[in-house]
C-alpha cells in the first residue's frame, strides 16, 4: 500500500464541509470538559477536553489543507504525499501529529493513569515510529484503530458497570469512529471507502454532540 | 458507584452542609454533618480551599468556612458535572 488517499470527484466539497463540523463539535466538546474541569477540578476532565481539542485541531488543519487542494488541485482527485509540495506536507504532517496526540491523551485519560511518563512513553513510541515509516497514512490508520480499541474497551466497561442509554451513546460513537478509521485504510486504495468512512464519523460525532447536548441541558 | 463519583458526592455534601448555614460554618460542624473522620474531612476541605470553592476566615470566635462563587457553582451545576463525567467515562 502507498501513501495515498482517493476521494471521488464528487465528494471532495462535502468531506471539506464534514472535516469543519467534525472539527467545531470536537472543539466544542473540549471546550465544555474544560468548563467541568473549572467547576469541579477534575483533572480527568481536563485532560479529555485537552484530547478533544488536540482532535479539533486536527480536522482544522485537515480542512484548511483540503480547501487549499480544492482550490490548487481542481482536476487531480488523487492526493500523494510525495506530489505534495512543502507546504502539503506539512500540513497532513500536523494533522496526523495532532491526531495521534488526541487519542493518545484519550487513551491516557481512560486508562486512569496518573503518570506523564506514561504518557510521553505513548507520544514517544507512536510518534516516533509514524515519523520514520514510509507507509505514514497506514500506519497512522493502524495506530488510530489500535487507540480506539482501547477506548472503546474503557467505554463498554463504563457502560456495562452503569446501563444508562448516554452511556450507551457515547460507546456507539466511539465504535462508529473505529469503523470509519478502518474505512480510511481501504480509501488508499478505493474512494468509495473514503466516503464511508466521512459518513460513519459524522454519525459518530453526532451521537457525541447529541449526547453533550442531553447532558448540558439538564439543570 | 465509582471511587470519585463518591468523592465527588463528597464534595458535595460538605459543600451542602456549609450552604445550610447560610455559606458559613465551623470545622466541627462540617465533621458533624458530613459524617467524614477528622483525617478526611481536613483533606477535602484542604482540597476545597485549595481548589478555590471555600475560603477559611480566622476569627475571634474561631476558624470558619465560607463557600465561594465557584462553590456555589458547585452546587447549582452537581448533576451536569456528575452526568457529564459519567457518561464520558471519566468518573
């Protein structure tokens, strides 16, 4: 497998769109754990709207990068790390970077470890070996499912110790984005997948949105 | 029930406790009311000074604890905070 992405023709405008939603509700979301870290100086809430916001960051750039694209790239719908020019790279280099970095910190906070080494380990370790493989998107992709595995496992345990349907909710979503990560592996090679993937996480997202929704509007 | 959601219940209730009093209370009454050791209960409400939700004010009459704005923010905003962790998983 290359390095590449295939986004069909028509779908470009929409994925540009869908990164700034998945980008304003992880950014909303940060931000809302941030507030409930002020009130209730909990750092586990700090720290996963830090992992939301690191998310957030992410899609933006992922969104900047694409509109650039769209407006440079008209006619090529086949994008290569190896095509891009300087500025390209970098950009799908700080998505990938920033990512990784909010589900690492994720992981970290569902793992209930209060221990940064733990943490820099993780950002080490998963850095690192996204930075010297050749196969960067793959493996970015692979290293996304493996993290969402382990937050998927943390939130089935959450569910199955308190069966309530937000909880519920907030395990689905994480689910739906597991599948979409694993659609975008097959979208190096077929744009159908690609679009699949888009699709599953704009579920994802919004069951998390729907779910902060039921939550702030309680008094 | 998870481990912080009873500290964070906790929390609550020491902070309840000291609202009853009309935002004002004595050590011994929190230790009273909050049915916490001696040892606990300086610890939260050591984190809670820290934390910015109670002020201890030294008088002639002896130490009391007042809450704040952020402590009564506390308070008003429990469920949303309870809801919201537990649904994330971070409780």
């Amino acid at each position: 497998m290359g390095n590449l992405y295939i986004i069909p023709d028509w779908f470009f405008g929409y994925t540009i769109i869908l990164g700034l939603i998945f980008g304003i509700i992880t950014l909303i979301v940060g931000v809302y754990a941030l507030k409930i870290y002020k009130l209730s100086a909990q750092k586990a809430s700090k720290n996963f709207g830090i992992g939301f916001i690191f998310i957030s960051i992410a899609y933006f750039i992922q969104t900047i990068l694409n509109l650039v694209l769209f407006s440079k790239l008209q006619i090529q719908k086949v994008i290569s790390l190896s095509t891009f020019n300087m500025w390209g790279n970098i950009g799908i280099y700080l998505y990938m970077l920033f990512f990784l970095a909010g589900l690492i910190t994720l992981v970290y906070v569902t793992l209930g470890v209060n221990n940064f080494r733990v943490y820099s380990l993780l950002f080490i370790l998963l850095m690192g070996s996204l930075i010297i493989t050749p196969f960067k998107l793959n493996i970015f992709h692979i290293f996304s499912s493996i993290l969402f595995v382990y937050i998927i496992i943390h939130y089935l345990i959450n569910y199955l110790r308190n069966k309530n349907y937000k909880n519920l909710i907030v395990f689905i979503a994480f689910i739906f984005l597991l599948l979409s990560n694993i659609q975008f592996i097959f979208s190096l090679k077929n744009g159908l997948y690609y679009v699949i993937g888009d699709i599953l996480s704009f579920v994802a997202y919004l069951l998390i949105l729907i779910n902060l929704i039921i939550v702030a509007r309680k008094k | 029930m998870s481990r912080k959601r009873d500290r964070l219940q906790v929390i609550y209730d020491i902070l309840s406790v000291i609202k009853e009093k009309n935002g004002k209370i004595k050590p011994t009454h929190i230790l009273y009311k909050s049915n916490l050791s001696h040892q606990m209960m300086e610890e939260y409400v050591g984190e809670l000074i820290g934390g910015g939700f109670v002020i201890e004010n030294n008088t002639a009459s002896g130490k009391t604890y007042q809450l704040t704005e952020k402590g009564f923010d506390y308070l008003n905003k429990y469920k949303t905070i309870t809801d919201f962790l537990d649904s994330f998983g971070l409780s």
